[in-house]
C-alpha cells in the first residue's frame, strides 16, 4: 500500500529528471491492477472498505489511520496478497488468499480500530 505523501528535502529535489521516470505509465484501473489468482494458481477472495471523510481529514488523521490499516493488514500478512487504499476515493480494496469468514474478520478488526470506516461487500470470485 503506497500512500505515504513524498518529502521533498530541498528545493532541487523538486526537479524530477525523465530518465528516472521514463518507464512510469498512468496507473491502470484498479480492476485491471488487483490480482485474482496468487502464486500457485488459487484463486484469491476480495472485500472494499471505504473511509468517509479520509481525505479531508488534517495530515496527521490520515497518517493515523492509515498506519491502523496497515497494522492490521500486516498482522494477516501470510494471507493478504494485494491492498490498495485510493486516497481520492476514500476506498481500499484487498485481495486475500481465501479461507472461510476471513473476508469479514479483517474488515471487522480494521472496522474495531477505525469505527467510521464501511464494508462495502465482499467478493468471490468464480
């Protein structure tokens, strides 16, 4: 989950030089992005989560929960294959290795920590 706002040290750091970022294309939608089999070949379960208000919230709010996020996502890392948190859309869509009501264990821990937050629905797929 690559969230974390860049910080830039000095003023010539803002200067990006095109040979860095040459092989950088616009992110692809997210369906097209989110894997639906891991490694072996299994094929993984997925839930979305939204955050009202996230990203209006000050710096530090944002920073707090997404390191709960994290935490928790971290804490089910043998099973969490992808996570993607859309700053813009406040949504946060994660693909995990499937084992019965583990699509609802993580949202209702994450939910536990962060109370504003939604389960949009899970989904398996076929």
């Amino acid at each position: 989950m690559s969230v974390s706002p860049l910080t830039l040290k000095s003023p010539e750091s803002t200067a990006l030089k095109a040979s860095v970022f040459a092989d950088l294309q616009p992110d692809e939608p997210l369906w097209k992005r989110v894997p639906s089999r891991d490694d072996a070949g299994h094929l993984l379960s997925d839930f979305r989560m939204i955050f009202p208000g996230l990203r209006q919230k000050s710096g530090i709010r944002q920073q707090h929960t997404l390191r709960i996020i994290n935490a928790v996502l971290h804490h089910y890392g043998s099973w969490v294959v992808f996570a993607d948190l859309n700053m813009r859309t406040n949504l946060l869509w994660v693909s995990i290795r499937p084992r019965p009501g583990l699509t609802l264990e993580i949202p209702a821990a994450i939910k536990t920590l962060v109370p504003e937050a939604l389960l949009l629905a899970p989904y398996w797929r076929r």
